[in-house]
C-alpha cells in the first residue's frame, strides 16, 4: 500500500512531538481517527496494526491509518517522533511492483514536462508517493530531526506561529521523505543502471534547449552539438519526458511567452522574438492550437484573475 499526498489543502497536524520511553514501555492500543507518521530516532518500537507487526528501528518511518486499530506486542527502549495528521491528508493506492511503481514515476515525470509551471496543474498531476513504511537514510533523517526540533522548540516558547510552522515543517518532512523513497525505488529498478547514459544524454539535450529556445534550434544541430545521430537522442528523449525533443521545445516556448505576457507590457512580436517563434502570426497560431486561446485572450484573462 502506498499513499500520495493530497494537494487541494496544505497539512495540517493536531499534535506533533517527540516521545521517548524506556525499556519496559509498550505502546498502548488505539483506533485514531487521524493518520500517524513515526519517525524513529533511535532504539526499537514493536507496534501491530489489525494483523500485522512492524519491528521498527533507528531511521525507520511508519503511517498508521485513520480508523485502523494498533498497539504494542513487545516492551522496548524507543525515541521516535510523531506527527498526527487528519484523516484526508493522504489518498490511499494500490501498486505493488517495482515496475507499477516505475510507470507511476515516469508518468509522473512525463506530465511534468508536459505542464505550464503557471498553472495549478502540476499539484494534482505530479504526486508524490509516500510507502506504508520504510528505512530513511542519515541525511533524510537530519532533516527529519531539525524539522521536528524546531517544531518543538516553537511549541515550548509558545509562538504565536507555532501551525504554520507545523504545516511548514510537514512540508519539509514529507518532501524529504518522498524523495528518499522516488531514490529507492529506483536504484532497486533493474531498468536504472542501462538508462544512466542515455539519462546523461537527456540532461544535456534539456540544458541546451533551456538555454537557447529563443533561436532556430535544428535536429542537424543536436547532432552536432551532441555528437549522437539524432533519431537516437529523439528516442531516449520520449523514454524520459514522454514527448519528443521538438514537442518539449514547442511546450518550452509556449511557457516562456506566458511568463511574458503575465508579467510584462511586450508587444506580440516582441514576445514571438524572443522566445524563438520567426514571426508574429506563427507565435499566434502554435499559442492558439497549444493553449486553445489566442496571446491576447489568455493576456486578458491573466489579467482580469489578477485584478
């Protein structure tokens, strides 16, 4: 079982904090109406949820689900964080192979270079996924340890912030977290280690493009450039992003003009040269057939949502 993170609301928590027990401590039993994320700091925290058992040790995390009894089955020393978020925070989903959990990924990936990173789109169609339960490295586990630590430091001093701060450090948590795992299951992917050149290959095509989509960018010239036959670039290109070197450039292009007309007075044809459109009416027609609306129409829609 796997969880995303729900984006329609930033996280809350009702309590968050760090519990630390001795050696003839068990966990009491409960049925939460929340979800509960343990981190452990260190020692050993034998906890059952219905039927199953987690032995949980230094840098291990857990999420305990709303309306799911859990209890201890075993007496030992432990120092673990918690925090206790409302029961719509995460959105349960089946996948269970490492290549279903690839395929998430990718798709992931693919409607990220898809999107307009000036839309609301992407919170909703790049989720990240957060496991049942997992082993975090040191490096995440600092982050979890001076997250929580400032949470707690704000509650002791009674800061008037104290929430935003919880939601902030979530934020933090769960972001690490989330990373650790995409890092996981991909070095555990058997695919990973023949797509590491061809992955360095993609870099290289997405910088150039990043740097000089305001010119006439050719296939002749990625061959070139990359000293690699272009049909073969064009291929690994698709396997990474899901669309190919030109679709990106073409979504590349469109994005850069909306910035412009959201945050400046250009003419059209100021806009079209300089983000790498020959003419004016070619910018009005591929923004027109991308976007569904002409330049002018979605300047004035930005503007009216502004206002």
């Amino acid at each position: 079982m796997h969880f995303y993170l729900k984006t329609d609301h930033f996280p809350k928590s009702s309590f968050m904090n760090r519990s630390i027990y001795p050696e003839d401590w068990m966990h009491f039993p409960r049925t939460p109406g929340e979800f509960m994320l343990f981190l452990i700091n260190d020692g050993t925290l034998y906890i059952r949820e219905d039927d199953i058992n987690y032995e949980l040790h230094t840098g291990d995390m857990l999420l305990l689900e709303p309306g799911r009894f859990h209890v201890g089955y075993q007496c030992s020393y432990v120092d673990y964080y918690f925090i206790h978020m409302p029961a719509d925070t995460f959105a349960a989903v089946n996948l269970e192979t490492v290549y279903e959990l690839n395929r998430y990924y990718r798709q992931n990936k693919h409607n990220y270079f898809k999107a307009s990173p000036f839309d609301y789109e992407l919170y909703d169609s790049c989720k990240g996924l957060l496991p049942k339960t997992m082993h975090i490295d040191s490096a995440a586990m600092t982050t979890v340890r001076r997250s929580m630590d400032e949470v707690i430091k704000a509650l002791s001093t009674r800061d008037a912030f104290y929430k935003f701060i919880c939601s902030k450090n979530i934020l933090d948590i769960l972001i690490c977290l989330l990373r650790c795992y995409s890092a996981q299951t991909f070095s555990e992917s058997s695919e990973a280690e023949p797509h590491s050149k061809g992955d360095l290959r993609v870099d290289d095509i997405l910088f150039y493009l990043q740097q000089n989509y305001h010119t006439k960018i050719t296939g002749k010239e990625l061959e070139t450039r990359l000293h690699m036959n272009f049909d073969y670039l064009n291929r690994i290109f698709k396997q990474k992003t899901g669309i190919t070197i030109f679709e990106y450039l073409k979504i590349l292009r469109i994005n850069k003009s909306k910035e412009l007309l959201n945050n400046s007075n250009m003419k059209l044809y100021e806009i079209a040269a300089l983000t790498g459109f020959p003419n004016e009416y070619h910018f009005n027609r591929v923004f027109s057939d991308t976007v569904g609306t002409s330049p002018g129409k979605y300047r004035r829609k930005v503007a009216r949502l502004k206002s």
